[in-house]
C-alpha cells in the first residue's frame, strides 16, 4: 500500500495520495495513517510489559531485545522480496532494466544510522524501563523528552523554521500532556515512592533513551525528502536488518556492571538459552508464564512493525515533528486500556490504576490532538513543495534512463 503524490496545489487538503486504484485527500490519508500508527503504538505498549511477564525469570532484559529484533526482519524483508520479484517481473515484461542500487536506492549510510539509532533507543529504553531502575510514577513524564528532543532536532539537523501557529500549537501540546500527567502528579503529592532504587542516573539514561528515537525519524525524514518514491517497508526492513546486527553486536552492553542484567557471559548464555527454552516451550520455570511468551512477542512485534510503518508515512508526508507529537496520545491512550481491563494489570502485578483517571486522559486529547494538527498544516506544506520538485528531477532522470535501457535490449 505504498502511495504516491498524484497532483499538487498550495494547499494539502487539494493533494491526493494514490491507493492502488484510488485517490485519496492528503489529509485524509494522514488522518488514517495517524490513527492506526496511534492504535498500533498503544498495543505495543501493552504487549511489551505482558512479554516481559510472560519470561518471569528465565531471562535477562538482553535476549529479550535481541529476540525481537530478529523478528522484526522475519515480518518486513519477505514483504520487500515479494514486492521485489513482483516489481522485476513486471519490469521483464515490459522490457525495463531496473536501476542499479534499487535496494538501498544510495542511501546506505543514512539507513544504517537508522538502524544503530533504533538499536540504540531499544537497548536504552528497555534496560532503564525496569521499576526498580526508574519508578513507574515518573517514567510518563520523562519519555515527553522525545518531542523536545524531535524538535530540537529537527531545527538543527533539517533546518526546521517554526512560524508562529506552529509554535502556539506546541504550546497547547505541551499544555495537553500536562493535563494528561496530572493523575502522575496526584499520586507523587499523595506520596507514591519516587526513589531511584538502583541510582538517579537510571532517570537521566531513560531521559536520553529518546534523543536517537528522535534522531532516526530525522534520519528517515532527509531519506524521502530526498527520494519522496523511496519504499517505506523497504526502509524499515533496512532499518529492522541494520538495528539487529547492532544489537548482536552490543551483547556486552548487558555485561556492564551497574547497567546489564548479566554478571558473567556465562550468565549471559545461560539467560539466552532460558529464554529460548521459555518461547519455543520447553521449559516453564517457576515464575514464568512460557505458554504465553510466543504470542505475545509475535503480538508485541506486529504492533511495532505496523507502528513504524504507519508512522513512517506522517514523516513521510508531514514530518518528524508530526510523528512526535501524534505520539503524545499514545502513552494515556494505553494507560486508558490498563485502567479498563484492570484484570490483566492484577495478572502482571501493574501499579493499580484508577478509573476517574480516564477524565484526564481524554481531556488531554482535547488539546494534544487538534495542536498535532493543526501544527503539521505548514510541514505538510514545505514537504509537499520539496516532494514535486524532487519527483520532477527524479522523472526526468527516469526517462533518460529508461530510453537508454531500450536502446542497449
């Protein structure tokens, strides 16, 4: 379901994106790929903590990451090889000779930065997630920093200018995040436990865990501004490939005293082998919940993979800061969904939730969802401007390429 920009004016709501035979309103299309890559994000986030659950103690938090970082590459490069041998037949047919570096399309270097941004965000922000690194209370409101970070970025890396909506829409952003933090703010003002077990800088490595979240949508962002036809599964298969040889490589990150979960290599192996012996179920250890454990790393890796890729389609036509801040919905979104099924947080033992929570977290999507928005109006704009331009050039250079490939069959 890969689009293309069809036509053009001043304005995106006049912009249509091709669905197979069908045009689609940019702004439409946007509205659909922001809900699912919201909906998608929200059961990521319910399906990790259940994940973890499920290994009790037959695993470290090393294998775990490892485990779904393979997956991922099972799920995207078979799409892309289908799309591949299905593009290249068609091509054969009409007699077309592909272009050479169809794969990475000469953005090799910028798609391996993705990739050890996205290793790097996972192996950070699962390490310090544990509540005995940094306590659940205030984990909320440190993983806002990736919108600061996402915008920060944006300015320094892509040049970004904000005009003034866009700067009173983050403001009223900002203002609807604090609205959905004020249950987080009761429960610390009526004395929920706030202390780093295990040191303050656990709160500053969770805190940084967000910057290469939101260097790598930079990352993608340049990638389609500079080919707009780029294929997006094609990008997060490279993404998905790239993030687990970085990963394998960073198994000595779990050996690091004071931040691994592994004394030894040997405890290390002997985590692995528990937690390959608690997916495949051979073993089920006191504790861990192993009939489980399949299911749900095969559901918390089709709600990553579906997230990354609805998401890439915002940075794709809107842009990084939109991705970012339609993520704000995400984290109440999920808290709204362990507030409802408060029989699954019981199961995992979750902090309890409170039910008249729920007023503030849809409160909040009062004013983070229209700020999103509204603010994206003047990204979509400038992207779609960078887009005909580059598609222009891209065309010209296709049908000189094309003629001279007729001319040599």
């Amino acid at each position: 379901m890969e689009p293309l920009l069809t036509t053009s004016t001043s304005e995106p709501e006049n912009t249509s994106v091709k669905f197979f035979d069908m045009k689609v309103p940019m702004n439409l299309a946007l509205a659909f790929w922001t809900i699912l890559s919201i909906l998608t994000a929200i059961s990521m986030q319910i399906f990790m903590p259940l994940l973890l659950f499920t290994f009790g103690g037959a695993a470290g938090v090393y294998p775990v990451v490892f485990i779904c970082s393979i997956l991922f590459n099972l799920i995207f490069w078979p799409v892309v090889i289908y799309r591949h041998f299905k593009d290249k037949i068609a091509n054969e047919k009409l007699g077309i000779k592909p272009k050479r570096g169809f794969i990475t399309r000469n953005f090799t270097r910028k798609l391996i930065w993705i990739g050890i941004l996205d290793g790097s965000n996972g192996i950070l922000s699962v390490f310090s997630s544990s509540p005995l690194r940094v306590p659940p209370v205030l984990q909320p409101i440190i993983l806002q920093s990736y919108m600061i970070f996402t915008l920060v970025f944006s300015k320094i890396v892509l040049g970004k200018t904000y005009k003034r909506r866009q700067i009173i829409s983050v403001i009223v952003l900002f203002l609807g995040i604090l609205v959905s933090l004020i249950p987080v703010f009761i429960e610390i003002a009526n004395g929920e436990v706030v202390q780093f077990q295990s040191g303050v800088y656990w709160g500053v490595i969770l805190f940084m865990a967000s910057a290469p979240a939101a260097l790598m949508n930079i990352k993608e962002e340049q990638v389609f501004e500079e080919n707009p036809s780029y294929d997006v599964a094609l990008l997060i298969a490279w993404e998905s490939l790239f993030q687990f040889l970085f990963v394998g490589f960073c198994f000595w990150a779990d050996l690091i005293p004071g931040f691994g979960t592994s004394s030894s290599l040997k405890e290390l192996v002997h985590n692995f082998t528990g937690g390959m012996s608690c997916l495949f179920y051979l073993d089920n250890p006191e504790g861990a919940h192993c009939q489980y454990t399949m299911l749900f790393l095969v559901l918390f890796s089709l709600g990553y993979c579906l997230t990354f890729y609805f998401s890439a389609f915002l940075t794709k036509y809107a842009s990084a800061n939109y991705t970012s801040a339609v993520s704000s919905v995400v984290s109440p979104g999920g808290t709204i969904w362990w507030c409802i099924f408060t029989g699954v947080g019981d199961w995992i033992g979750a902090p309890p939730t409170n039910i008249t929570d729920i007023i503030y977290y849809l409160l909040s999507f009062v004013f983070i969802i229209p700020a999103s928005w509204y603010f994206k109006k003047d990204d979509v704009i400038e992207k779609q401007k960078k887009m005909e331009e580059t598609l222009e050039n891209q065309e010209q250079e296709e049908q000189a390429f094309q003629k001279q490939s007729r001319k040599i069959n």
